[in-house]
C-alpha cells in the first residue's frame, strides 16, 4: 500500500508528481539507452558504421534512470526484497524491522548528500569530460545530487508515516486521507 494510506494532503500529492515526474525522465532515458545500443549494433552489424560514443551515451543516461527512479521506489517500498525473515516474526517485530530499515536508509542517504556535492564541485572546477563525447560530469551530478534528495525526503516521509501508525498492517492498511 502507498504512503497515501496514513497520510493525505498536499504533502503526499506533491511528493508524488515530483517523484513521478522524475520516474519518467529516468524511464525516457532508459527508452533513450535502449534505442542508442539497439540501433549502434544494428549499424555496427549490418553497415558496419558504428555510433561513436555510444559507450558515453548510455553511461551518462543509466546515471538518469538509477538516481532518478530511486526517489518513487522508497516511496512506494517497491524495491526487490528477499521475504525471509516475513514469515517468523510477528506484525510489531516486522514494523520495526521496517523502522530501522528507513532510518538506516536515511542515514545512508544523508552521507551522501554530506558527501557528494564536493567531488560534484571538484568536477565543476576541473573540468572533467567523458572520454569520447565532450559531455561535462559536473552535468551529471545534477540527476544524482536530485535523485538522492528526492530519495532522502521520500524515505523521511515514509518513516513519519510508519512512526505515525508503527503496528498498522501495510497491505491492508484503510486509504485514509486527510480533510484539507
């Protein structure tokens, strides 16, 4: 069940059209790095004409699709999970499996936003370049410094909803949603 189930509003609505929007920027750029690798192989095979620089191509795209769909799947709790542990303990013990799980992500996520606007600027000072295609890297901490923000304040809210109702089961948790 969505976020939208403990909490409604503003908050939630934005939260989701901004995260949305950012999942479909990342899925353009993975239709972006599917077409470029399929018509670099064809040309290569068929022609034998090869794309230059389609190795910087889809290295810079697969930075969109990562960084920026990360934000939704915290949103969401969409991501690839391993049900072991689900099965031998109780509602209450999974709840703050499922706390600490967040915290320790947004603790995770805080570090990097700590610590990756620096070699962010260090790139923005020298320079740096792919090596094929003259594409800045600066520009590519751009969809990485917003994709982990997003992802940080995606989680944030995730774990004031689960503070807000720890024992509530998720998958069958009423939509609720708040009078504005």
């Amino acid at each position: 069940m969505r976020a939208a189930s403990h909490t409604g509003g503003r908050l939630y609505r934005w939260m989701r059209f901004v995260l949305r929007a950012l999942t479909l920027l990342a899925g353009v750029a993975l239709a972006l790095m599917m077409l470029i690798t399929v018509a670099d192989v064809l040309l290569r095979n068929l022609f034998a004409i090869p794309i230059l620089g389609t190795y910087d191509m889809v290295e810079t795209l697969m930075v969109f699709v990562v960084f920026l769909g990360i934000g939704e799947a915290f949103l969401d709790d969409t991501h690839i999970t391993v049900d072991v542990i689900d099965h031998f303990v109780g509602q209450h013990a999974l709840s703050l499996l499922k706390i600490v799980a967040l915290v320790l992500a947004a603790v995770f996520l805080g570090l990097l936003l700590r610590f990756m606007p620096i070699p962010a600027w260090e790139a923005y000072i020298y320079a740096d370049r792919k090596p094929d295609l003259p594409i800045l890297l600066a520009w590519l901490w751009i969809p990485c410094l917003l994709g982990i923000f997003a992802a940080f304040v995606a989680v944030l809210f995730k774990l004031c909803c689960l503070l807000r109702h720890p024992f509530q089961d998720q998958s069958t948790a009423q939509v609720t949603r708040s009078v504005e």
